[in-house]
C-alpha cells in the first residue's frame, strides 16, 4: 500500500512545514499526567528542524466547544515539546489570528512554534465541509508543505486532518508511518500463535474489531466490563456488573463463529467481585459463574479479573508470537483492582515476538502501573484510530496521504 513519506516533498531547507501533531495530552491542575503523545511528536519535529525547515505544530486537546477556554490550552504540552526538544518553543495565543500570524511571519528555520489549540476554532470540527475547508484555508497561508503526523485523529474528517492536506504538498510523518507499519503486521500475515486481549467497559465499542479479527485469530481473551455480556450470553448471572443485555445475541454470534473457525474465546474462570464502586470497597474473588453467591448477591459488582484468571491469561499471552492488547482488565485507577491489567501487561513484556498495546486506556494503564515504553514492542497513540484500522475501515486522514 501506498503513502506518501516526508521523502516525496523534496527538499525543506529555509520552508515552513505545518506539522499536525496529537498532543492531547491527559492534564490535571494544568500538570501533564502521561506525556507519551509529546515524545511520540519529537522524531518527525526533530527529522525536519535537521532539514532546514521551521515547523509550526498544530494540535488539539480536549474538547473545548469551538471558542478558546483557557483550561484546553496547549501551553503545558508546548512547555513539555521544548524540554523534549531541547530548545525554546514558542506559542501562539490563537488559531489563525493576529498573534498566529505575527508569529509565524517572524518563524526562522530551525524554530518551532505551537498554534492554540486547534478546536477553539469551530471550522476545525465542524460537520459543514466549506467551514473546515475555510478554516484549512488560513491554516495553508502558513505552509509551504504539510505533515500529517496525529495518528490519534486520522479517523476523523477534520480541517487539519484532511481538508488542510489537500491545499499544500502533503506526507504522513514518521509516527503515522511506524503506526501503519506495525497494525499492518497485526492484520496481514501475523506471526503465530496470534493473541487479542480485549478488555474497557463495552462490547458495543468492539463490536468492529472483533467482527473483523476473529477470522484471523488463534485466540481472544475477554476481559474489563465487557467480559459479563460475554458471561451473560452463556447463561450466567453477572449481579449488579456492567452488561449491555442488547449485546447478548450478538456475542451468541461470536461464540458460534469462532467455534466453527476454531478460534478459542477465552473467558474468566474468577472474578473479583466489589460490594459498590470505591477503593474502600469490600471485595471477594469466587467462580465466575458464581458472582451472585459472594456475600453481596445481587448486588455485587465485578471490578477485575480473578487471580485465576490473569495467570491464565498471562501464560496464553506469553505463548504467543503476535498480541494486540486494547482495554484494561478492570478499574485499574483503584488499586484493589489493577492486578489483571498488571498481570496482563507485564505479560506482554515478556512476548517473544510483536506485542502491541493499543493506545487509550491500555497505554494510560501501563504507564500509571509503573511500565516503561520501551518494554512493549509498540504502544500506540491511538486507540479509536488504531480499532477502526483493525476494524477495516477506510480512515479518511490516511486516505488523503495517499494511503488505500
């Protein structure tokens, strides 16, 4: 498959290169809480600053209504991109105003400079194509070339993710190029035994990327609140957990085809089951076809996989050459229940092979439990992108850089 690479736009020297990062980055009280999105941007900034190039970043963060709110501010992201960069990083006070262009015109080669957030502007996310493309528009005055390199936002039709790549010569960054080379390798000839580990709060959100797995899987470990529509289908009683009895059929699907395929879903053989929501909770591990028999009936909620359970799944992990990881096993933020995400990411460090965890929650989780990036053989930066990749999508950010 085709894309276009920073290669096909010759030469940078002494050009302004808009860059379209993802530095959505989780904050609390203005302090970034998991950088990773920052040090994913550094290779393609750094690949171009050593071309000649000045290079104006563009991002979002957070989910601002299209008018400037000041805790959606880029500042802590473009602060944290100088210390990475090793250099001053200036930031613009807006998208495309008076402060944009008054600084991008004083832009010298070598220099980075942060445009505000990108949805304070309302034309970035907009469902009107000629408000997108208006806003693309004043965003294409400051490039010379575009590098497309968010590859959490490739799934959405975005004036910076695909409007602005069409009005100026335009080519996937090195993120975006490693991210596809490594989903590829999830998707065309994976390396066997092949192990999916799914895990978050809803079937619903998978639907997709099961539908299109399960022919290409040798196993699918189900886990986090998910795993109780899948206990559900087959008759048990989940208490007070987390189901979505509109999924039950569907999942009777799942089971029927994956028997006939001779893919193994593998469930829960324990639970650790809470008597409410809350690190003060009393907890009781029992059978997972016995959540109801602990001594909070019915009202018992199921917070995490069982002991049991993620030592299964740790040495299944373990045995296989290619594990796609998406969702956490259970309310990993309480630590009386993060040992099934710990178990299973820990796991995943230990595959001689490709282990990738896919971004979102999952990278959230193993970073927050203590693992270094570096000891997995992928984390990708986006979840919702990397699912509907898997899912079989056309993803439009991708489809514009050439990408079919």
């Amino acid at each position: 498959m085709s894309l276009r690479t920073i290669d096909s736009l010759g030469s940078l020297a002494g050009k302004r290169v808009v860059v379209r990062c993802d530095l959505n980055v989780p904050l609390k009280d203005g302090i970034i809480t998991d950088d990773g999105r920052v040090r994913a941007s550094v290779p393609t900034i750094t690949r171009l600053l050593d071309e000649g190039a000045s290079v104006i970043v563009i991002s979002h963060l957070g989910r601002p209504d299209g008018a400037p709110d000041p805790k959606y501010s880029l500042a802590p992201a473009a602060t944290r991109l100088g210390e990475l960069l090793g250099k001053p990083v200036g930031l613009a006070a807006d998208t495309v105003g008076e402060d944009a262009e008054a600084k991008v015109a004083a832009l010298q080669p070598g220099e980075v400079l942060v445009l505000e957030n990108l949805r304070f502007n309302p034309g970035e996310t907009s469902k009107d194509e000629a408000e997108r493309a208006a806003f693309a528009e004043r965003l294409a005055a400051f490039a010379d070339a575009v590098v497309s390199d968010g590859f959490g936002v490739v799934h959405r039709k975005q004036a910076s993710v695909y409007e602005l790549e069409q009005l100026r010569p335009s080519a996937a960054g090195l993120l975006i190029a490693h991210e596809l080379d490594v989903l590829e390798r999830l998707t065309e000839k994976p390396e066997r035994p092949y192990a999916v580990v799914l895990g978050g709060s809803k079937v619903s959100d998978k639907l997709g990327v099961i539908a299109h797995l399960l022919p290409r899987v040798d196993s699918l470990l189900i886990g986090g609140g998910m795993l109780f529509t899948f206990l559900a289908a087959q008759g048990h009683k989940v208490g007070s957990s987390l189901l979505e009895a509109d999924q039950i059929d569907t999942v009777k699907g799942y089971f029927a085809e994956a028997a006939e395929r001779g893919v193994e879903i593998v469930l829960p053989t324990d639970i650790v089951v809470a008597s409410k929501f809350g690190a003060d909770a009393e907890t009781a591990v029992t059978a997972a076809d016995a959540i109801e028999e602990t001594p909070f009936g019915a009202s018992g909620l199921g917070l995490d996989i069982g002991p049991e359970t993620a030592s299964a799944f740790a040495e299944r992990i373990r045995g296989s050459k290619t594990v796609f990881w998406n969702g956490p096993m259970g309310v990993f933020e309480l630590a009386p229940f993060a040992a099934g995400t710990r178990a299973v990411a820990e796991a995943l460090t230990q595959v001689d092979g490709l282990a990738v965890v896919g971004g979102g929650d999952s990278a959230a989780a193993v970073r927050q439990l203590g693992f270094a990036d570096d000891q997995f053989g992928h984390i990708s930066t986006g979840g919702g992108a990397s699912l509907e990749f898997l899912e079989g999508k056309k993803l439009p950010g991708l489809e514009v850089l050439g990408w079919q």
